[in-house]
C-alpha cells in the first residue's frame, strides 16, 4: 500500500538570524524568519509526510504559540513525525522536493543536506531528491524576500 502527500512552505528572509535549510547552516547574510528555525525544507518534508496520512499540518502539531518550539532545531520535529510515521507501521518510500531561493545558491550545500535527511529519515541518498530553483527575479523570493520549498512524499506500507 502506498501513500502521496504534498509540501509547500515559505518563510520571510531577515537580518539577525542564521539560514538553516535542510538541517545545514548556510552561509548568507539573511536568515528566515520563524518561531521555530524556519528550515523551509523540513517544513515542507514534514507536512507532505503528515498529508500522506491525512494527519495534522505541521502548524497544528507544533503550534507557534507554543514556547516549546521557539527556535527549535526542525531536525528534532522531523524526527519527532518520521516516528509518529513508522509507528502507524509506514515507512519513506521516496521525496522530491525543490528549494526556491534567488540567493544564496543551494547545489553546494545539498549533498550535506542529503546527508543530514537520509539519516534522520532512514533512507538512502537515492530515495531523496533535492534540487534548487530560483524565481527568475519574480515575487517576493525572485526579489530575495524569501525562500520557499516544496516537497512529495511516498509512504509505504
């Protein structure tokens, strides 16, 4: 058996804070914006693993209000859904997932993000597919306000 769901997140880029995307830090003078690390990669991988099993959105599970979650590392909500997922007797069939960003550029820092991933969610660096985009100058991310990422992943039974 098998089950598709899909991931969408975008954060505002800002001064003061790192650039964490796909539990690497990176280097660039802007960070995003978040009550958590706003890891938009993570974000997205994780909501697309909650959709496949029509569970909560990753807002829901882990509430901004919630002070337990200000500036927590998203590897640790990644880990924390990855087991929720496997315990419903599911695991991590494959991930495509795109990285929106006008700059800074990601293929450098995507073979250690595969890295980081694959270990977390118990895969091998060819069930992950990470690429980067940019927005060709347009919206907010083309005008380097933003990053977004999007993701799908299959769960098997």
């Amino acid at each position: 058996m098998y089950r598709i769901g899909l991931g969408y997140d975008i954060h505002k880029l800002t001064t003061g804070r790192e650039l964490i995307i796909g539990g690497v830090k990176i280097t660039h003078e802007k960070g995003l914006l978040g009550h958590s690390d706003a890891d938009v990669l993570i974000h997205a991988i994780i909501d697309a693993m909650l959709g496949a099993l029509a569970l909560a959105d990753i807002g829901t599970l882990f509430p901004d209000t919630d002070k337990k979650f200000k500036d927590i590392d998203s590897t640790v909500l990644l880990e924390k859904v990855y087991r929720k997922i496997s315990e419903k007797g599911w695991q991590i069939g494959n991930i495509d997932s795109n990285i929106i960003a006008q700059e800074p550029k990601m293929m450098p820092y995507i073979p250690k993000m595969k890295k980081v991933l694959c270990k977390i969610l118990e895969i091998q660096p060819e069930e992950l597919s990470i690429k980067a985009k940019t927005n060709e100058n347009l919206d907010a991310v083309g005008e380097k306000l933003a990053i977004e990422a999007h993701a799908v992943v299959m769960l098997k039974r």
